[in-house]
C-alpha cells in the first residue's frame, strides 16, 4: 500500500489572538494564550509587541 501525503485529512483552522512583534526586521510573534504577561516582549529581540488575529491550526 502506498502513502501519499495528499490524502491526508484538511486541519482545522480558526482565527487566533496573537501578539506580533512592532520590530519590521524581526518574524517574532506568540499565541495569546500562551504569553503570561499583559504586554509582553518580543522573545526573540525584545521589542513590544502588539495584539493581531491570525489564522491557525487548532491546538487541543
């Protein structure tokens, strides 16, 4: 029996509060659910980061 990674079942998506970082050189961002501070730092430079929305895979 072959395997082919086209047949695998679609993940669920949905839009998800995040914290991105306002540094343009830097890709930093987080889920909100996992940043234990009101405003956190970018834990990749430091920099603030502010709140957005992506879409994501669900996470259980």
């Amino acid at each position: 029996m072959a395997f082919n990674k086209n047949n695998r079942e679609p993940v669920p998506e949905e839009e998800t509060a995040i914290w991105t970082c306002t540094n343009d050189d830097c890709l930093g961002w987080m889920r909100d659910a996992y940043s234990f501070d009101k405003e956190p730092k970018c834990p990749l430079c430091q920099s603030d980061m502010v709140r957005a929305t992506r879409t994501l895979p669900v996470l259980d």
